[in-house]
C-alpha cells in the first residue's frame, strides 16, 4: 500500500505539504478531504487522524499529522534535497525558528483574516464590527514586518540562498489573506520580491496550480450555500468575533 495523503487545499498547511511532495517527485495519492463538508468528522477518516485534522498521510499502517511533522517525515524517507531542511546546523536553526513562529503568529493571523474579510460576511450574513478588523489587520500587518526584517532580512530566502520549508510554509500561509481580497504585498517591495523568487523555485505551474482554489474564494464566496456551515457557525463566531 502506499502513501495516502489527505488534503484540503483551502488549508494553508495542507498547501504546504501538497507542494512540498509534489515539487519533490514523491508518489502519493491525493485523497480529498472537504473541511466545509464536515468531511474530516467521517469515521474513515478519523482511524487515520484520531483529533480529525488535515493534513495527515498514512503510510502503509503508518499513520501521522501536523504538516510540519508530515513533512520532515518525507523529507527523511525520500532524502529529498537538502536546501529543503538543510544538514547545516545554523541554517536548519533557521528553518526551525520559523516554523516554531508561525504557528502563533503568521498562520492564525492568515487564517483569521481569510474568514473576517470574506466567510463570516460573505457567506455567514454577519457584520464584522470594524474594531475587529482593524485589530485582525494589525496582528496581520506585525507578523509580515516580522517576517521581513527578522526573518528575511536581506537573504533572498529565510535560510540563506535556496528555498527551504520555511519560505514555502511562510508563501501559503500569505496566500490565505489573499484569497480574501487583502494584498498583503501591495506597499511591501522586499516580500513582493522575495515572493516571485519562491514562486520561481516552486515552479510557477505548481505554485498557481495549488492556490487555484484559494485565490477564486471570493466568487466561490457568492454561490456558495451558507447554510451548510451552520454546524460550524457557533464555533466560528466564538473563534473570531
């Protein structure tokens, strides 16, 4: 049997690990997971994650989750480049640092951007009140200052010369607030560059191919059946608002 990964590419860290095996030629097959669908609360799937998130693989009877996790598992079992999670010590640190960052910082303040800007009012019906927007926008535009002067700095990635895991983490995770009509590279020269090149080293196809979904949320956003996140409502709101 082999390697299963399951995946909602409106996930930020599902993205992540998509690419990361795709870029790298490794052999999997997709299995589509819909968040909106309640589909990760299906009994299948919760016998390969037992907390009912993705991503998650299984690998023969091998089963595991958190994207971080998942991709340093790959890394090691298809021993794939090593700017990716660089031998170094230092630059690994690098790439150590951000990923232990952005789990309280970049990606939540991404996500929360995604669903005030967009899925709450576009989708849900209900107003955002300003001082939460504002305030969301804030922890967002601290995050990306972050991101610039302390991680990037003047290196053409965050580890050095060559993309690792941390500027692919950090690309997807930019992309969420994108998707909801927010360019967080507008006025911001340096990660609009620094974008491009990750763009580059992915390759473009790739790189367009895997935020397909994210970047047309907006006109999803239109059609979409509201009432089929009302399971969710009262946990979003609570989260959110």
């Amino acid at each position: 049997m082999g390697l299963e990964i399951y995946l909602d590419l409106f996930s930020q860290p599902c993205r992540s690990v998509y690419i990361f095996a795709k870029k790298n030629n490794i052999p999997f097959e997709f299995k589509k997971i819909s968040l909106m669908a309640g589909e990760h609360y299906n009994e299948d799937f919760g016998k390969v994650s037992a907390w009912r998130k993705v991503p998650a693989i299984k690998d023969g009877d091998f089963c595991l989750c958190e994207s971080v996790a998942i991709m340093m598992y790959l890394v090691e079992k298809y021993n794939t480049p090593d700017n990716w999670y660089p031998a170094d010590l230092q630059k690994r640190a690098r790439v150590n640092e951000y990923l232990s960052w952005q789990h309280s910082a970049m990606r939540p303040h991404g996500s929360k951007m995604f669903w005030l800007k967009l899925m709450i009012p576009k989708v849900m019906g209900v107003e955002v009140p300003q001082e939460k927007m504002d305030a969301a926008i804030e922890d967002l535009n601290g995050s990306l200052k972050l991101i610039e002067e302390n991680f990037l700095q003047d290196k053409p990635f965050i580890a050095g010369d060559q993309i690792s895991l941390a500027d692919l983490v950090a690309i997807v995770e930019m992309m969420q607030p994108v998707g909801a009509g927010l360019d967080v590279f507008e006025k911001r020269p340096k990660l609009s560059a620094w974008r491009d090149r990750v763009r580059d080293a992915i390759g473009s196809e790739l790189f367009d191919e895997a935020h397909q979904g994210i970047l047309s949320a907006q006109e999803m956003a239109k059609t979409m059946d509201g009432s089929k996140l009302q399971h969710f409502k009262p946990k979003i709101l609570k989260t959110f608002l």
